[in-house]
C-alpha cells in the first residue's frame, strides 16, 4: 500500500524529503476535489495525509465520504486542532486513546 500526499507546497516537501513521491499540490477548490476523487478511486492507495486546513475547505458531501473511507484512510494533519485522527483511530480500534 502506497501513502498520497495532497496539500500545499510547503506541506508535502517534508514527505518528499521522507521518500514519498505519490505527492498533491492542487491550486484551486476544483482540482482539489478532482485530486480526492481520484485517490479514493485509485487502487493501491492505503493512507492518505493531507494539510487538515484543505480538508476543511472541501465540500461537505466530499468530506463526509473521506471520513468514511476505510481504505484508503484519510488523515489531516496540521497545527490547527483537528480530530480526524483521532476519530480515524476511534474507529479503527474501536477505543478512544485520548481517554
């Protein structure tokens, strides 16, 4: 399983740096949308990390079914506070850690 990187320049050369070349830089809302579309679609796909700032400024509908997505795993990282991890983990174990 392969893990994708979709955010801004800045975000994903810290993943390059790590050796991931399966690296996102969509521009405008659209194409950002069209990227996410295409990931969960795309088989060998097992992780997906993505700037949580992005992740916020999708569409509902399309946010919705990222969280769901079992495979790939969609998970957003960023400074701001975000709780897709830990929901992710939730689910996944079916125990909250942060309890």
């Amino acid at each position: 399983m392969e893990i994708a990187v979709v955010g801004s320049p800045e975000f994903t050369l810290g993943f390059q740096l790590a050796g991931i070349s399966n690296l996102h830089n969509p521009e405008t809302e659209d194409e950002t949308s069209k990227v996410f579309r295409d990931l969960l679609t795309t088989k060998g796909i097992g992780i997906v990390v993505v700037d949580s700032a992005v992740l916020a400024s999708l569409p509902e509908r399309l946010r919705d079914r990222l969280s769901e997505s079992v495979t790939p795993t969609v998970l957003g990282i960023g400074t701001e506070e975000d709780n897709t991890l830990r929901e992710t983990i939730r689910k996944a174990i079916g125990v909250d850690l942060w309890k």
